[in-house]
C-alpha cells in the first residue's frame, strides 16, 4: 500500500521504494544513498523542515547497515503535523551516505554518532570525526560483527 508522500515521488518521477507503514501509521521509505540528497533537499522544499531524529543500525550481521531519518512537517495551526521515516541502506563495506547536515542542521550530532557506532561515512559532512570514542579507537562497536579488544570469552579466564 502505497502512501501520499511515495504517490507524490511517483507523479513527479523521484526513486524511491515504499516500505509501507509503522505501527503508528507513519509511511517509511526506502531511498537509495546516491539519490538521497537530492531527495532530501526536495523533501524539505516539500515542508518536511524538521528533522526529528537520526539513528543508525546494523540489518544483520554482515549484511546492510541502515540510516533512517524521521521528518516532519511543522506548520502553524497543524495539531497533527505529517511525518515521514526514510531508510537509507549502505553496504557494509566502505558505506558511504550523503549528509544531509546542509538541509537540517540538526543532523550534525546524529550522524557524527552513526559514524562513530557504525562507520557509515557521512559525504559532505563538515565535522565527520569520532563523537563518543576516542580517535584511537578500532572498529564500530555497534556493528553486529564487532568483537571488542581484550575481551575474553568466560571459559578462557583462568
């Protein structure tokens, strides 16, 4: 089922996948990373000008990793303002997503986190650098594949 956001991408010929609704009934679509800033920027000419949130997760281990925004329309008078979630998938290795700092500043901590917990690479970011580990740190500890240094399975401790 196909939603007003991802029937107007439709008619105006912009790729996208509809990924139907959530349990709040909120229309989730899929954009792919080469096609997201440009959709991005029309979004927020659109009236989604307001970033709600930015979060980052591992698909499966070795598999996608996924960054999903969730938008908003803010506007006067609006009790319930329309919102939308998009997922952006990036392969594991090398993922690289475009930022979207430029279109709602509020993406700047979000995304750095992503990059810090997951590696996905943020183009165009202005201050993509580790947020919460150290700049020496090794690896993205929120990847399902991550094995955390000098740990040691229970059965090797003597």
């Amino acid at each position: 089922m196909q939603g007003n956001l991802s029937s107007w991408l439709v008619k105006h010929g912009l790729v996208h996948r509809s990924l139907g609704f959530d349990y709040q009934g909120i229309e989730t679509l899929q954009i792919k990373p080469e096609e997201w800033h440009s959709i991005a920027v029309i979004l927020y000419v659109y009236g989604y000008n307001y970033l709600r949130s930015q979060c980052a997760y591992d698909v499966a281990p070795g598999g996608l990793l996924a960054s999903v925004y969730h938008l908003t329309r803010i506007e006067y008078g609006i009790d319930q303002p329309e919102e939308v979630c998009i997922k952006v998938f990036a392969a594991r290795i090398n993922p690289k997503i475009p930022s979207v700092f430029w279109v709602w500043k509020s993406a700047d901590f979000p995304e750095r986190e992503s990059y810090d917990m997951l590696g996905i690479s943020y183009d165009n970011h202005p201050r993509l650098k580790r947020i919460l580990m150290p700049e020496s740190w090794v690896g993205w500890p929120l990847r399902k594949d991550y094995i955390a240094p000098n740990f040691y399975e229970i059965q090797d401790a003597h």
